[in-house]
C-alpha cells in the first residue's frame, strides 16, 4: 500500500505560482503512476495531471496544458505540480493519487491511493 500527504496550497492571486507536493510512503513507491485531481464542493473530482512510473510520461488536461507540470523525484517519495499562471477557476481541493491499472491517464477510477486534499485558492 502507498500513503499520501498533499501540502503546499494557499492563497494566491491571479496570474501567481504555486507549488503542491506529495510526500508518499509505502511498498514499491517507485512503480505506481501518479496523478493529482481536484475537486470543488458540488462537482466530481476531475484529473488535472498524470506522470507515470518511473517518470517519463505525462499527461494533462486540456485546462491545465501549457500552465501546470507535473514531476516526481522517486530518489525522496514525493510528487510536484507546478503551477503558473494561475486562474480564479483552478480555484480547487487538490488531491494526489497512486495507481497501477490501465486506462485513461485521467480517469479517477484507475488510481488505488489518496491523498487527503490541499486547499488552492485564486482570486481575481
């Protein structure tokens, strides 16, 4: 089983940078992808970003393409998402995942493991 801490979210301003991490524990850390998701209260939790094992492919959403990158440092457990440019709707409980099934990069359904959410808020 994998553990996960999600910290790093705030309150930021429009257009500002922020940076979640992931610290992770747990058998074979290394070989599950990773994800994070976000959720606002009312709606379904939606993917926002993929990165696989070991690390070399990623995969984002639409709304988080060209802003947002998604890494992992497998030597100390943790996963990162970098977030630039940021805007009033990523505004978000933002979670990170683990998983080991095929599918979508994406779909909820294929990650095992959560973490318990990190607050993002943006204002305008």
């Amino acid at each position: 089983q994998v553990q996960l801490v999600e910290s790093g979210g705030g309150s930021v301003q429009a257009g500002g940078s922020l940076t979640l991490s992931c610290a992770a524990s747990g058998y074979a850390y290394s070989t599950y992808f990773l994800g994070w998701f976000r959720q606002i209260p009312g709606k379904e939790r939606e993917g926002v970003a993929h990165i696989g094992a070991p690390g070399t492919y990623t995969y984002y959403d639409d709304s988080v393409k060209g802003r947002f990158t998604i890494s992992r440092d497998n030597a100390k457990n943790t996963l990162y998402l970098q977030m630039n440019n940021l805007k009033p709707d990523d505004t978000a409980m933002y979670f990170c995942a683990a998983g080991r099934d095929s599918g979508f990069p994406l779909n909820k359904d294929i990650y095992d493991y959560w973490g318990q959410g990190t607050q993002v808020t943006v204002s305008s």
